[in-house]
C-alpha cells in the first residue's frame, strides 16, 4: 500500500458513509459506499528523451505503427520476412508516414511486428515466452540476484518489471528477466516455446533479426527508446497490449483511434438533429449546440468500447453499431453536458472548452434549464431504445444511481464551501469516487445492458470505473496545475489532491500556516503561486500526485483480472492505454557485464 505517512489519511468526516440523518439520530443510508483504500503502490516514473534514430514524438511513434499494419494488411504479407521484403515494406511505410529515414531501422521493427501479430495472437499464452531486459530494472536498490537463467525477481513492487512479470506469469507466459541468454535458444529448439515477446534495445534488435528470420519463430518486439542502459524506458501500453494478444479477443484489431473518431462524428450538428430529432424550439436548439461544442467525449465512447467488446465475441466478423445504439450514447453524453453545465455555476467557472460557459453566454435561468432539458433527454433517448423492457429498467436504474451518486459528491463539495477547512487525501479522494467515477460507470454499464452481459461484468465494471474515475480526476488536478485544463480547481482553492497531499507534508510553522489558509480560502492564490510552487517542489507534492495516479490506473486493470470475456477484458485493458498512454516502463540500468557477474555470486548467497 501507499505509505500512510505520504498521504494523508485521517478523516475530517466520515467518507464511507453516503445519506443524511434524521431526527432519530438513525442513517438515512440509501447508497452506502464501502471504506476508501488506497490501491498499491506503483513507481514513480521519469521521463526522457528517445535516442536520435527513434521518434522522440509519441504521435509519431503511433502513426509508424498505424502505417505498419495498414501496409501489411494491403499487401497480405505472410511472414516470415526476407531482409529484401522488409527493406521494401519498410520504405513503403516510411513514405506513407512521411518520416525521416534516420527511423527506418526503428520502423523495420514496427513491420515485422505488424507481419507476425496475427500469428502471436493465435499463439496460446502457455506457448509464448516474454523476454525482458535487465536495465529495466530499479538497479541501485533491487533486491534480486542473478543465475544462469537471468534475475530472480523479488516482486517487490520497486519497478515496472514486477508488474510485468508477474502479469505475464499470470497469463501462463514463461518470462525471463535477461538479454541474449543462451536459455531462450534452447527453449526454442525443446518445442516449449513458440513465439516470444521481446522488450529491447533497437541494435539487439537488428542483431536478432536473422536469427528469428532463419528459424522462422513469431516474435513481436518493443524496442526501448533509449540503449545506453541508464533510465531506459519503453512505451508501457504497447508491452500490455501484446502481452495479452490473444484470437480469443475478436476485437483486437480494432483501430481505438479510428473508433473515438466515428464517436466523435456522432456529435455534429447534422448527426445530433438525426439522434435526437429536428430542433423545433430555441431551448433544443441551444442543448444541441452544446452537445456539438468540443469535449473529449470519453464517456460515449466507453459505452461503445464495452459494446463493441461484448458483441464482437459473439462472431468473427467486426461486430456493426446499429443506428439505435447511438441514442444511447448521446444519452451518456447528455448526462454529462447536463453536469457540467450545473457544475460550471456551482463553481462560478466563466470558460468551458476555451469558449464561454453556457451560463456566461445566455445567462444561468436558461442555462439551468438546458441542463435540465439535457437530463430530460438522455432519459427519454433510454427510454425508446430497441432493448428488452426488464434491460431498459435496468439502464435507468443505473443512469438515475449514478446521477444520485454524483449529486452527492457534488453536495460534499459545496458544503464545504460553507465552512472551508483542510481535507485529508482520504476524502478529497472519496470526492472524486462520487463526482467522476459515477460517470464512467454508467457509461460503461449502460454499454453492457445494451450489449447483454452477465452479472460477474456488471461487478468488474463497477469496481474497474471506480479506480478509472479516481484516476482521471487526479490527473486533472495535475493538468490544473501545468496549465493544461480550461478550468483550474487549485487556483480556485476547490478540494484538490495536490493542496492535500501539500498540506500533510508541509512544515510546521510558515509553510502549515499558508496551506492552512488556501484550504479555508483566506488567501489570494495569485499571490502565493511562486511561494507554493517552491513548497510543492521541494516536498514533492506533484510527483507524489502521479504516484497516486499510475497506482489507481494499474488498479483498474487489475480489477480486469475476473472478467472472463476475453474480448471486454482485452478492449478495456487498451483503452487504459488510450487515456493513459503517455505513461512509460522506466528502469535504471547501468549494464556493466563484468560488474553484474561479480555481484551476482555475492547477491546469491547473501539470498
């Protein structure tokens, strides 16, 4: 667990508990959330630049990987590939992607992978070996020794590698922490192993490729972006995404970029008139407006993942999105505007989306009206979709629950207003499960009813929306402070995890007293933005707030673990990667063989 002493812990008010009391002294307890836990800790990590023959660019590094698999695809390429067929797929690539040829040996990489990825996934996890470097490991303080099998991992949880090994070991993988070892070729030729998975750097890579070429074994490789084996790092969601590749899952070569476009496409103002019906009257004209305004639309397009996930493992063919199901997701993003709209004059936020707010522009008796309206609609679009009616009561209960829910979140927020004081982690935490987890739960339940699931998803969801939801809030407050959101709870001095988590670790004395006085909003926060910004650095506040972050992001997909539908399971574990992606496995190596092999013995009989 995340250490009490780093976050702060001890309730100001009871963060369990949901419901009023009546005069009896008894809980009104219509919803009742269990006691909030922190998730396991999970390593702070650092980012760096790529080496010059790799993309520095994640937006790059994507795009290569896009055009791979589209050239592949056009040209039925069969692996495995001659050093003559990938030097021409590569340069076709390399045009379609318009890159520099200083990465043609990165995105060589790319193709193979993009030739042997169909292969892998038929491959059974029990067949497969992952092979992973040293240098990914938190080398001055890990704790495991090497043998002639490569390092013995402790678990400890001190870097990436722990995660790595033990979901992939999970999976029915056999894993091997080393680089080169003479191991591998054996269980090549025993027949145990039939593909393997790779984490490298790019020039091991080339030196590998004959070899995988002459013995013809599917390997899918993710290059390290740096090889000088000190703080080396690899892009984290495309190790998970091939680690659990399976045919199993019929939706594993959906493109999630071309998806979140086609569910961006539904909220333009043609396609919302053809939803929700002609504009007639001025209210519905202004709703509509606001449905089309810029959002990242997240939460419709997570009610399409999971339906797509569900209906996708009924056949081989890519399951279609009927017309009625875009109600429905209308219907989630109707709920959504509707809050924001309410939480914007709650707040007092004059900006949404670098535009005005709804009630800035038309004033807020119309604005509250819109958000009524908005709420009206997302009901009434359930209401007429072409499902079973025991599921449409169902997808109400839910959107009227998590409607609840999010009110009172809302609620505790607001009241503390009245009273401003110094919040505890704990509960600036409890917060975020109530006012922004509750979205993505009816954005993902309702995609499940829509798309007939079990029980056993209804109950991962709920638990995996919860860690999502704590997780994006956190890193929106992070967004806050860079600058990067339209709106700002820090400066604002609303509850924030970052003003919590610097209140329990500021110093007595100055440092207290002036954390102190933003939580009760006794002080101006522009005149102490440099005197904080010096506080939250030196007690590394931020990098504390990541920390937190990456811990409930590995949380949900841990909570994926019991879902037995390969698919859903499959499809949400990428989409982490999507709203996450910019994380990285990071490692800190110095690879001096000679030193290794010394300390090695000494670390062995010390075990």
């Amino acid at each position: 667990m995340i250490r009490h002493n780093d976050i702060d812990t001890s309730p100001q008010m009871p963060a369990q508990e949901v419901g009023q009391v009546d005069e009896a002294g008894q809980a009104a307890r219509s919803v009742a959330l269990p006691l909030l836990t922190l998730p396991p800790r999970v390593p702070q990590q650092v980012e760096r630049d790529s080496q010059s023959n790799i993309p520095n660019d994640r937006d790059v590094r994507d795009r290569l990987k896009r055009c791979a698999a589209e050239v592949i695809e056009a040209d039925g390429v069969m692996p495995p590939l001659s050093l003559d067929e990938m030097q021409t797929l590569m340069k076709k690539v390399r045009e379609l992607a318009d890159v520099d040829a200083v990465y043609d040996d990165y995105t060589s990489v790319l193709v193979s992978n993009a030739a042997w990825r169909e292969t892998l996934a038929r491959t059974p996890y029990d067949r497969r070996l992952l092979l992973v470097p040293k240098c990914l490991r938190a080398e001055d303080i890990c704790p495991a020794p090497f043998d002639e099998f490569g390092l013995l991992c402790k678990e400890c949880g001190l870097c990436s590698l722990h995660d790595l090994t033990v979901e992939a070991e999970r999976l029915g993988y056999a894993v091997l922490v080393a680089e080169g070892s003479a191991i591998v070729r054996k269980m090549i030729e025993s027949g145990k192993v039939e593909a393997i998975v790779g984490v490298s750097c790019l020039n091991v890579l080339e030196k590998c490729f004959p070899h995988l070429e002459a013995t013809a074994v599917p390997g899918v490789a993710i290059p390290l972006l740096q090889d000088d084996c000190v703080n080396t790092s690899v892009d984290l969601d495309w190790v998970w995404d091939v680690i659990h590749l399976t045919s199993d899952d019929h939706t594993y070569r959906m493109d999630l970029n071309e998806l979140k476009g086609r569910v961006q496409s539904w909220f333009g103002a043609e396609s919302l008139s053809q939803i929700m019906g002609e504009a007639a009257d001025e209210t519905t004209k202004i709703a509509q407006r606001g449905l089309a305004r810029a959002g990242k639309r997240w939460r419709p397009y997570l009610t399409t993942c999971v339906y797509l996930a569900l209906t996708g493992d009924q056949g081989e063919d890519e399951p279609i999105i009927p017309e009625d199901f875009k109600k429905l997701a209308v219907a989630v993003e109707c709920f959504h505007k509707a809050s924001l709209i309410h939480d914007d004059i709650e707040d007092d936020d004059d900006e949404r989306y670098g535009e005005k707010a709804l009630h800035v522009e038309y004033g807020m008796p119309v604005a509250l009206n819109v958000g009524d309206f908005l709420l009206g609609e997302g009901y009434r679009l359930i209401g007429e979709l072409d499902v079973a009616a025991e599921v449409k009561v169902e997808m109400l209960r839910v959107a009227a629950h998590g409607h609840l829910t999010l009110s009172r979140g809302q609620g505790a927020e607001l009241c503390w207003t009245r009273d401003p004081k110094p919040m505890s982690s704990l509960e600036v935490l409890d917060i975020f499960r109530q006012k922004t987890a509750p979205a993505f739960e009816v954005a993902l339940q309702l995609g499940a009813y829509y798309g007939g699931s079990d029980d056993n998803t209804h109950e991962v969801l709920q638990a995996y929306s919860e860690s999502l939801g704590i997780a994006y809030q956190i890193r929106d407050d992070l967004e806050d402070y860079n600058g990067e959101s339209d709106s700002n709870d820090l400066e604002d001095l609303r509850p924030s995890i970052i003003l919590s988590i610097a209140h329990k670790r500021a110093a007595l004395g100055q440092e207290k007293d002036l954390l102190t006085k933003l939580w009760e909003r006794r002080c101006d926060y522009d005149k102490v933005r440099q005197e904080l910004g010096t506080i939250l650095e030196n007690a590394g506040v931020i990098e504390k707030a990541g920390e937190l972050q990456e811990a409930y992001t590995e949380q949900a997909i841990r909570s994926l673990s019991t879902l037995t539908n390969a698919t859903l399971k499959g499809l949400l574990r990428r989409v982490i990667g999507k709203m996450f992606g910019d994380n990285l496995i990071e490692g800190y190596c110095s690879e001096f063989e000679a030193r290794n092999a010394a300390s090695s013995q000494a670390r062995t009989e010390t075990a």
